[in-house]
C-alpha cells in the first residue's frame, strides 16, 4: 500500500541527515534559542533538529528545548532565551491562547519570535507564524479513510490536545467530509492529546464501549499507532480501518505493513528551515521579507 511516486518521506524526516552533515561556520552569530512541544516525539524530534541544523549552518549558536504542552515549563525557556540575550526564539507554542504572554515578554526585550506548526491567537506579536495547512491536509485525509472503510461505517475519532488550534482544525475538517456521508455514524470520540500511549488508552476504553467499531480516525499518527496497538491487543486491527496524521517514520512503517491505511504529511521540516532562514533575514536585514505573518505549508499524502 505504500506508494512509492511519492517519496515524501525523504522530503521531510531524511532531511535532518543532510542538513547534520553540513559543516559548521567560524564566525558566532548569536544564540537562536528553539523551543519545541516533545522531543521524545519524532514529530517535534525533527522539527527541532532541522531548525538547529540550519541555525548552526547559518553560524548560530543554537539550543533545543521541550515544554511537553506546559505553558509555565514555556514561559521559563523563553525566560531564559531573554536572559540569553538570543538573537531570536523559534517556538512551537504550548497553548493558543496561553502561549501570547511568553511571546509578548519576548517582543518587549527586544527578540523576534518565530512561531512554528502550532499558531497562537493573535496577530502581530510573532514576527512570522509558519503552519501546516491542517484543514487541507485534514479534508485529504477524510477523502482517502473514506476511499478506504466504504461510505457507510460506524467509527470513533482520536483528538489532539484541546489548547492547540490544530486540533479543532483537524477534527472540523474530518467532519467537513465525513457529514456529506449519512450512512457514517460517529459512535464515539476522545482526546488523546497527541500522545500514544494515551491514544492506546482511549481506543480500549472506546472498544469495550462499542467492540462493532470498523474504523478510526485520528488527528495525528503517535494517537492512531496507540489504537493500533490496543486493536491489536483486541484482536481486531483486520476489520478496522487507522488513519493517521503527520507522516512520521513509525506511521510511514504502519503504512506499509498494512496496519495503518494512510498518513497525511506534515511538511515539518521544510517549515523548520524556513522559519530559521526568515529569522536570520530578519536579525541581518530587519524585515521578514514575507507578505503576511501566516505561512500556509500544504501537507502531502502517504498510502
């Protein structure tokens, strides 16, 4: 099922490989501080490494931390960006709304911020916001879970964590295609807060709720893996159909061993770099250079 046109994998994961290979520059720019959600999560792991590749290759210094979804854990790394004195702060935010108080004490001292993946709720604080298309990418991932269980199916869905915007935009998008189908019956839903093991939680709790389930779709793949792995424990992975959502390595290898239907890719990398490439434009020259401060990035397809 894995459909090789389409090496997208490469396109975004792979490309940490080339970018560590770079050699790094003589002359010290500054610190670009870069604070991610979870590094333990190969999602966020890539995210961070491609920006602070592509920061040393620029001649930064640059470090990597994790807030894990906590908004004081955040506040005290960019706090410590600010005593740093970084040149700039590349931030996939904890919270939509909680996250504008750390971006604002940031802009006050003087540093640029560079929102990435995760938008936060206001406009003209962040010097740029650089995003995945979610509600393409979600209306591509509902057609082709569509292509994949038939137009009648009863089915759960895994949501992501409730402060970050993405998944509302995912979940709306899923419905957006999903409700043009009436013999589609949503018999349960949870949030699983982009985690797997709490994914793997949720689908059993789910099953033992409704054990006639055919198919389940999940705003991202560390959720739908974790309900791969319960309908596995339940002996039930054969008649049901996972969709996932971003395109990391252990989803692309579900993919092809057939246990997961599809993943839709998060281009994660591509805006990594860029939102390290306009922060340097920006600490060099004093303009962003872009036409507006939300850069839209159209997520691609894996079968």
């Amino acid at each position: 099922m894995f459909n090789t046109r389409k090496p997208l994998l490469a396109a975004a994961f792979a490309i940490v490989a080339p970018l560590m290979a770079g050699s790094a520059t003589a002359q010290d720019e500054g610190l670009i501080s870069i604070i991610v959600n979870d590094a333990s999560n190969p999602y966020w792991f890539t995210e961070g490494e491609v920006a602070r590749t592509t920061a040393e290759e620029l001649g930064y210094r640059a470090n990597v931390s994790s807030h894990v979804g906590d908004t004081n854990t955040e506040s005290n790394q960019v706090d410590t960006a600010i005593t740093n004195q970084a040149k700039a702060i590349i931030l996939d935010p904890a919270n939509a709304d909680g996250s504008i108080g750390a971006v604002r004490r940031a802009v006050d001292a003087g540093i640029p911020v560079f929102i990435v993946n995760a938008e936060i709720n206001q406009q003209g604080l962040a010097k740029a916001q650089f995003v995945s298309n979610n509600a393409q990418g979600a209306a591509l991932g509902a057609q082709q879970w569509i292509e994949s269980i038939g137009d009648g199916a009863r089915y759960v869905e895994l949501k992501g964590a409730p402060s970050d915007n993405n998944a509302a935009t995912r979940s709306n998008g899923y419905e957006t295609v999903l409700s043009q189908y009436p013999d589609l019956t949503k018999v349960g839903e949870d949030v699983a807060n982009w985690d797997r093991t709490q994914g793997y939680n949720r689908m059993q709790n789910m099953l033992q709720a409704n054990p006639d389930i055919q198919g389940v779709i999940s705003g991202n793949d560390e959720m739908a893996l974790g309900a791969i792995a319960a309908l596995k424990s339940a002996d039930r992975l054969d008649d049901v159909v996972v969709g996932g959502f971003d395109g990391s390595p252990d989803a692309v290898d579900a993919v092809k061993a057939g246990d997961m239907a599809y993943t839709v890719l998060q281009p994660v990398a591509i805006f990594a770099e860029e939102a390290v490439r306009v922060a340097d434009r920006y600490i060099t020259t004093g303009e962003t250079g872009l036409d507006s401060e939300k850069q839209l990035f159209d997520p691609r397809f894996i079968e």
